[in-house]
C-alpha cells in the first residue's frame, strides 16, 4: 500500500482523477465520465498539487455541486449513459428512458432557487 502523508489534506480536499480514468458507476454498472471531469474542470475552483490539477472540495458548495454534477439523478447525461451501459447488461433499450433529459443539469444554486424532480436513475431502477 501506497501512503502519502504530506498530501493527505489535498486527498481530503480535492476530487481525484481516479473515476475520470476508470469511470464511475453502481449496482454493477459503470459508465465513462473523462469528458465531463475535464469539461466540469474547467468551470469550478481547483486544487493544485503534486503536479495536477484537481476539483476542489473544499468548500461545502464547490462539494455539492460535484456530487450533483455527477450523479445520474440530477444530471441527464449521467443518467442516459448509464442507461445505455445497462443495455449492454440487459440487451433490452433502455437509454430511452433518459433520452429527453440528456440535456437536464441541476447544480446546487439550482435547487436552492427552486426544488426540482430527480431525473430517471439507472442505479435506482427498481
């Protein structure tokens, strides 16, 4: 096992790269999200150390606004990819069920604003 003490603020601080290079799922599913790490990067607050740079979690907000950018319920392309993952499990169509919310983002200032519906989950399809 690899320690790091001299970055263990940073690892608490900061949201890795570790799902944008392996990407992220559950329940047996796992979709691709290296775009829209990278995309999400560009726009936000971001913690720099040990050569990279990183989205910062160091603020309760900027911590939010990840866990909803990248959540299936709250981010329609989230969602639709994990669907169309889920297809190949099933072989049945199921993106369809995303489809006409591909485009639907809630961020936290969003949902302070206004309550807004949870968009349909692949995670939670029961």
């Amino acid at each position: 096992m690899e320690r790091d003490y001299c970055n263990i603020f940073n690892r608490f601080t900061s949201y890795g790269h570790e799902e944008e290079k392996e990407g992220m799922g559950e329940h047996g599913i796992k979709w691709r999200i290296d775009d829209l790490y990278d995309e999400f990067l560009k726009g936000v607050p971001a913690e720099i150390w040990d050569g990279g740079k990183y989205i910062s979690l160091s603020e309760a907000r900027d911590a939010a606004n990840v866990i909803l950018h990248f959540a299936p319920e709250t981010n329609g392309e989230v969602s639709y990819r994990g669907f169309k993952e889920l297809e190949k499990i099933t072989g049945m169509a199921l993106a369809d069920l995303a489809e006409k919310h591909r485009f639907c983002a809630h961020g936290l200032f969003d949902l302070l604003d206004q309550p807004k519906r949870l968009l349909t989950s692949p995670c939670w399809s029961g």
